[in-house]
C-alpha cells in the first residue's frame, strides 16, 4: 500500500480522526436497536445538549447538503423563500437540493461583498416585494464561517437575528465547518448560535473529522416537529443509526472537535503569515478559518502543480487551499516554500 503526500485540496481528502474511529469501534460490540433507538445515539444528542447548554432538538444526517436542505424544508412552506448570500453554499453547491426537498421554497441571492450577509442585505432583500406574486421570505440563512474562512462575530450574528425578529423571519445556521468558526472566535457554542438567535443550526462532523454525518440541532423546537419523518423519506434515517452517532460521541466528549478545528485554523494561518508579503501573491480574504486563498498569476498556479500540488480554483480563479484536523504543519511549510520559489522564478521571469 502507498500513501500519498498529504495535499491541501480540500479538507475532505482527510481521514477520520482517532478520537471518531475509535467511538465508532466501541459501538461495534454486540447488537443495538435499529433507527436511532440505541445508546450511542441518545448519548450524542445529550451530549450535543450539554454542549450547547440547552435541550434542543438533535438529529443525524450522512451530509451537509441533505442537513441543510431538510432543515430549510422544515422551516418553509413551497411558497416561502429562503435569503442567502450569492456565494453561499445551498446556492452554489447543492444542486437545488434545498428547493427540491422544500418542493419548491426559491433561494433569494443577496449580493454580498465577502460572503457575509448583513443585516442591510437581509432587509433589502427581504422588504424588496409583498405582493402575492412574490414568494414570501421566510429564512435566512448564513454560513459560519463562509465559503471563503469568514467568521460572523457574536455581535453580528445578534444583528442578523434582530433583522429576522422584526420581519418574522427564522435564522438558519450552515454550520459545515462549525467548530472551526468556534475554535476562531474562541466562544462557547451557544454564544453563537441559540444565544445570538439562531433557530436551527447544521453541525459539520465530516470536514471535522469524522467519516461523515451532519448534526441538525432545532433550539426552538417546535420547528423539529415531524422532522423525523422528513429525514426518513428523503432517504437520511439511517438503520444502523449507532454508527452515525457515536463518532460524535467521540468528538464531543473530550474536546477533539475544538481541538481539531484549532488544529485546522492554526495550519492555515501558518501559511498565510509565510505567503503574505511575496511579491506577486494575494491573500484573497483574511484567513479567519481553516482555508487560505491565494490570487496568483496563472503562470505560478502551474508552477506549483508542477511541483505536485493539487488544489481548486474554482472561487474567483485562486486557488483555494484547505486544512483539516491532521494537516502536518512540515508540510505546510512545504507549500510555503514552493509558493516562494514559484513566485520568485515567475517574477525573475517576468
Ligand atoms: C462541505 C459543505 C457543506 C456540506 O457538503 P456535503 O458535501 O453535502 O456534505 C455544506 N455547506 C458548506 C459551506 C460546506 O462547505
């Protein structure tokens, strides 16, 4: 067997981290009840619970898209719409999942600067038509962090709640890389959610270190009514449920899914600060999260695949380099020091 050197392409190249294989081992011993009914997954919900510090609602799904797109559904009639930035991942990445389990609840796009929706936006979008030909808002949804490593502070988060309270809307939380956002602000969980008034939050497992599943937690849990049922039909109640849930288990009960993030956000940083200042290079966003985006000229991008490193460019033509819970930090500086010598040859070339 070989192992390929590690890349940075994206934070789903990564494996599964010690602390989810080896929850995922202890619930292989013996038989459990089928379809959620075991102890593995009443242990994660509660530990969910004492994470967040209230008894919210808990649900396992195997990804973020089904998470997302049933936690919206729940939310909307198919004439309501949901208010999302244009970079946001429902809108770019899903497929029109969302509307399709909604059966319909359209996607209204705010234009945004960094991918951040502002409570400006939300408002304008939202106040924008009344009429019956209009498809009423209903949800907005943020991504935290975004697409692109932005974090919302606690104070912004609150903003947008207000925004959502005044106009009757309910704030939906893409939390796929949720820990990391944590890890970045350095706040409890529930600061920035419950607390700052998000309704319903998707808690990303997979990019942080588990095989897969997603986590819907609904804190106001009205909203969960017969969300059961929505994830059996649209093919997301797992039968051997003990399996998606006691990773988390794992991840929750001794701090590896902070720990993971900060690994993660670490990593990315210690490439931002190598790469920042070399002459032809641009940091795209400021590096809040675990993901580093780098402005290039084409000439170097191929020069670093040239010397064997993958990576996407499909954000604004840089390319998009992403940390997971076991980025080797040697490596990272490998990567710096290939930018250095790609961005040194083309600008003595030029
Ligand atoms: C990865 C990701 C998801 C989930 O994607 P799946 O491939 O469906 O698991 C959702 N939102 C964001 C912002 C993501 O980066």
């Amino acid at each position: 067997m070989t192992t390929e050197a590690q890349q940075f392409a994206s934070d789903n190249y990564a494996g599964i981290c010690p602390e989810a294989w080896a929850a995922m081992e202890a619930a292989n011993q013996g038989h459990a009840p089928a379809y959620g009914d075991d102890h593995w997954t009443h242990t994660a919900a509660d530990a969910f619970r004492t994470l967040f510090e209230t008894d919210c609602e808990v649900f396992f799904a195997f990804n973020g898209t089904a998470a997302n797109s049933l936690a919206l559904a729940a939310l909307c009639q198919s004439y309501h719409s949901v208010i999302c930035s244009a970079a946001a991942h429902v809108e770019t990445d899903e497929c029109g999942a969302p509307e399709f389990f909604s059966n319909g609840s359209k996607l209204l796009v705010a234009q945004s600067q960094d991918g951040k929706l502002t409570p400006e936006a939300v408002r304008a979008v939202a106040t924008s038509r009344s009429d019956i030909h209009f498809p009423k808002p209903r949800v907005v949804t943020i991504t935290q962090p975004t697409e692109t490593g932005q974090v919302y502070t606690i104070d912004e988060v609150k903003a947008l709640s207000a925004v959502c309270r005044e106009l009757g809307l309910k704030l939906h939380m893409d939390g796929a890389r949720f820990a990391h956002a944590c890890a970045s602000l350095n706040c409890d969980p529930a600061e920035i959610t419950w607390r700052a008034g998000v309704d319903v939050l998707c808690f990303g497992g997979t990019k942080n270190g588990m095989a897969v599943g997603e986590a819907v937690l609904f804190f106001d849990r009205a909203l969960a009514q017969d969300f059961d049922y929505r994830c059996k039909q649209a093919g997301q109640l797992a039968s051997k449920m003990r399996f998606l849930a006691a990773p988390w288990v794992g991840m929750l009960e001794n701090g590896a899914w902070l720990r993971n993030a900060a690994h993660a956000n670490g990593c990315a940083r210690q490439l931002a600060e190598q790469i920042a200042e070399l002459p032809g290079i641009e940091l795209m966003f400021p590096v809040e999260a675990n993901g580093v985006f780098v402005r290039a000229s084409d000439a170097v991008l191929a020069e670093l695949r040239m010397r064997g490193w993958r990576f996407y460019t499909f954000i604004g033509g840089g390319a998009r380099f992403m940390f997971a819970w076991d980025a080797d930090p040697a490596r990272v500086d490998q990567l710096a020091a290939d930018i250095r010598a790609a961005s040194t040859a083309t600008a003595l070339a030029a």
